[in-house]
C-alpha cells in the first residue's frame, strides 16, 4: 500500500508540474518564478516521502495526498491571477485568445516569406550596405527611422535604423494607436530594426534565438521592447502594464487586419513584426 501511495502522489506531483509549467509558459511568468513553482513541487513531494519513510502512517500520506489534490490547484489559480496582472493578458473581448503568447505566436516560416516578398535583397556587411544605403534612399527604397515625438530608437547594437516604407508607415500606425489606446504620450522603445549578415552572425554569438536566415535582413522586420517605456503620464500610478495593454491592443488590431505578422518573444522581451503589406 505504501508503495501505491507513493505512486500516487509522485504522479499527483508530476501532473501538478506539468499544469504549473504550462501555467508560466502561457502567461509568459519570468523564469524565477517558474524555478519556484518546481521547488514547492519538489518539498511537497519531499515531505510526502519523508511522512512514509519516518511513521510509516498511510493515513497520514494519504491525508497529505488529499491536501495535496487541493491545494495546488488552489495555489495554480492565485499563480494565474496575480501573473495575470502582473505579467502576461491582453485585455480583448470575451472568447478571444488573449494571452500574449498564444495571441502573437506568428512564426519564422510565416514572417520570412513576408520579409523576402516584401524588402530588400539582404547585405553581407556593413560596409556593404553603407555603399548602397545612399542610393536605397534617393529611389524611396529605404526610409531611415528615427526617435520622435511617437517613438523612441533604443541603442541600436546589432542593427541599422533602416525600413522599407510599408514597414515605416505601419510602424508609425502602431504608434497611433498606442497612444489611443494608451491615452498618454509615452513612446514604446524600437530595440531592432534592419541587420546585415555581419550584424547576425555577431549577434548569434551571443544570442541562442537568433537565426542566421533573420527577418531583419530584409528592411521588413523590428523588434519593439513591451518593458521599455519613455515619457507620458499614466492613468494609474507606476503601473507598466497599462502601457504594455495598450502596445498590445494595437497590434493585435493591425495584425487582424493582415498588416502584419507578430511574435511575443520573451526572453528578449519585445514584440517581433515583419509587416505584410
């Protein structure tokens, strides 16, 4: 019977992880508190083991296991509200998916046929492409991005604040929005904009996600950061959120009119968007 217990409650514990795990993944949960959840896993099935192995009580195992059905499903549901808040829900209609993740999960294969039919032809390097750049812009190839009163140009480490005009003008309707929806005059921050081969095998030495067949090569593509946020004052006081809500609604609005394609990425924190049209 003790073995049986034990069975139990290691398979009660390994479904409880797999519920949490997918919890954090969805509501895009920082990766401590994903560490966390496994080890209040881990001391539950601890103690269990510890319960057996010392009074050897199966009333008391199976106490724990009954406790054990129930609490973690309770501690699964304040997980999911307070990361609700915190971390990770677009704000749309009823019976819409609205979790970042799964509500901008357009990927590589469908924004690299997007990038190729709609940019440029890629450049090997930077010097490459400060030969052709002038040319690029004389004949409105190219439209070179800028900080402005709508948006803020982050640092620029491993790119070029360069975009085909289809992809300025739906970065410019992004902005629009976003202080609609926002009602402020804060500025999203573009941390990424075009790359040269040079510029992506740079930064693959550095980056695990970056692929050497990128969007970005191609004057389609940029990254806009949803932690980073200049300016403006907000309806309720320190409170990010609302402006990430905000830079949400607006994608999720040209993305449903094929404007474009979006990738939550969370490791790097930003919204990844080749335009479409």
């Amino acid at each position: 019977m003790r073995q049986i217990l034990v069975i139990i409650s290691i398979l009660v514990v390994g479904f409880s992880v797999f519920v949490l795990k997918d919890a954090c993944i969805s509501l895009a949960v920082p990766g401590r508190i994903e560490v966390l959840s496994y080890v209040a896993v881990g001391i539950y099935v601890a103690t269990i083991l510890f319960i057996l192995y010392k009074t050897k009580s199966k009333k008391a195992a199976v106490a724990l296991c009954v406790i054990g059905l129930n609490v973690i499903p309770a501690a699964l549901s304040i997980v999911t509200l307070k990361f609700t808040a915190d971390y990770g829900y677009v704000m749309a209609a009823p019976g819409t998916i609205n979790e970042y993740e799964k509500a901008f999960n357009d990927l590589q294969g469908l924004q690299i046929r997007a990038a190729k039919s709609n940019g440029i032809t890629p450049y090997a390097t930077r010097e490459e492409f400060s030969r052709a750049c002038p040319g690029l812009m004389e004949e409105k190839i190219l439209a070179k991005i800028s900080s402005n009163k709508y948006y803020h140009v982050g640092h620029l480490t491993h790119s070029l604040p360069y975009l085909v005009p289809e992809a300025e003008s739906l970065l410019t309707d992004i902005a629009e929005l976003f202080r609609e929806y926002s009602g402020t005059k804060a500025k999203f921050e573009i941390t990424s904009i075009l790359r040269t081969g040079e510029d992506v095998s740079k930064l693959q030495k550095i980056n695990a996600n970056a692929t050497k067949n990128s969007c970005h090569c191609f004057g389609t593509t940029f990254d806009i950061s949803y932690i980073r946020f200049k300016g403006g004052v907000l309806r309720s006081a320190d409170n990010p959120e609302e402006l990430r809500e905000a830079l949400s609604k607006a994608l999720y609005e040209l993305r449903s009119e094929s404007r474009c394609y979006v990738k939550f990425e969370n490791r790097q924190k930003c919204y990844h968007i080749t335009v479409r049209r």
